[in-house]
C-alpha cells in the first residue's frame, strides 16, 4: 500500500515523524508537507506564485518532501506531480490539537484530507487533544488501529474521515465513538493591548466552554472517547435545496 502523509503543523513537527512510524509499518509512505506551520489556514492554497519543493530529511529517519505552500497545496502537487499513480490511503497529521466542531472548517489538517477526497482519494485527518504534552507516539498508535479498521470497512470514494484523539494524559481513551460535527460556538474573544509603538493590537483566544451535542466529535473526546466522524465535500444545504426550488423566483431573462 502507498500511502502520502501529510499535515498543517509543518514538516519538522513531531505529530508527523510519530504517525510516520505508524503509517510505515501499513505501508510505503512519501511525505510532502508544508516547510512551516500551516494552522487553522483551512483549505487555502497558493495561486499566482509558485510553491518550492526541498527534498530533507525529517528526524534524522525519512526523506520527506518540504513545500512552501497550505496542506491542499501538498496533496495537490504530491497527487499531480510527484506521485506516479495516486496513493491508496492520504493521511493528514497528527495535528496538535483537537479539529473537532466548527474548528474543521479552520483547519489545515483537514484541509489536506478534503483536498484527497476532491480527487476521491480515502483520506484521514488525524488530531490529538492535550493539555501540557502531547504523546503522539501513543497518539499514533491509536491511529493505526483506526486507519486500519477504516480501511478493512472500505471507504467510499470521496469520503474522508476525521479522528480525534482525546487528551491522553488522563489515561487510555475509552473506546472509538462514531461522531456529527459538532456546529458549537467557541467562546471567543480578542484580548486588546498597545503593542511597544503603541499600535492597538487584537489577539484572538477561547474556545469551546460547553461539551456539545450528545452525539457530537466534541462531547466524544471530552468524555474520553476517540471521535471518528465521515465528512463529504459536498457543502449544499439538502433540507434548503428542497424548499428552495419551490420559491417563486424573480425573472431575470433580459436583465
Ligand atoms: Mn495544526
């Protein structure tokens, strides 16, 4: 099995070297991902200049592919240019950090993982909740167990799944729970202070206060559970499309 690996958090970042480990005991796997930090960039990519592709070396283990673009970037240019035939299995992470709720659509992780599903491509985004330290070496463990599991069931092209490791520190998580995208809103706000010119500067921070819907990725991981959730591309509102095309309509013809 050939499989891409990719993240948001950069190439140099240890949720990747760790899932790296994983991902090579499943298969052969290249990675190309960004040279720097891609958070919460959602499913940006570069247009009207170009992207520069240096081949390192990644924890003193792996070559790896480094990119001075988004996550969709490096799958776009991994699965166009530098794969010969398109990889059985992208994985996207591990992330540091939860991307679960509203925080998907922010994301650069799942970014990565939308962008392989474009192509229908069986793609996984994989984050871990922490608190002070990570162990993404446990994390992507975890994650092995899952991709393996996911893989056995046979996605369905243009399907992408979502897993999300609970905060580790606490102990073992209590099961996999199949989870909806939670649709909570963060509790946000902008700290304000003068910068040393005196320039008013804003700094965005909070989060989620609440543990979400029952059914949700969110309440999933706060109750200790590894959160697996199906997202699709398809954006469009089903209940609304129904309804919609029973409006009356403004003629436009001749406008
Ligand atoms: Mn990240």
């Amino acid at each position: 099995m050939r499989i891409l690996l990719t993240n948001d958090d950069g190439i140099a970042a240890p949720g990747l070297a760790a899932m790296w480990h994983e991902a090579s005991q499943l298969g052969q796997v290249t990675v190309v991902a960004p040279a720097e930090g891609q958070s919460a960039t959602g499913h940006g990519i570069t247009v009207g200049e170009a992207v520069i592709a240096s081949h390192v070396q990644v924890d003193g283990r792996f070559q790896g592919l480094s990119v001075t673009g988004r996550p969709a970037d490096c799958v776009k240019l991994a699965v166009r240019e530098v794969l010969d035939k398109p990889p059985d299995l992208v994985v996207s992470g591990i992330n540091a950090g939860a991307n679960v709720g509203i925080n998907i659509l922010y994301s650069g992780t799942v970014a990565a993982a939308v962008e392989a599903a474009f192509y229908r491509l069986p793609a996984v985004a994989v984050s871990l909740d922490f608190r002070d330290k990570p162990d993404y070496a446990r994390a992507a463990a975890i994650a092995r167990e899952v991709i393996t599991a996911l893989l056995r069931a046979k996605l369905k092209p243009g399907w992408l799944m979502n897993v999300n490791i609970p905060v580790l520190e606490r102990g073992s998580p209590r099961g996999i729970r199949v989870a909806r995208q939670s649709t909570l809103v963060m509790h946000e706000r902008f700290v304000k202070a003068a910068d040393p010119r005196g320039r008013t500067y804003f700094w965005l921070t909070g989060g989620f206060t609440d543990d979400g819907e029952p059914d949700s990725d969110l309440r999933a991981i706060n109750e200790g559970y590894v959160a697996v959730t199906p997202l699709r591309v398809d954006l469009t509102c089903n209940d609304a499309l129904d309804a919609m095309r029973q409006w009356e309509w403004p003629t436009i013809e001749g406008l």
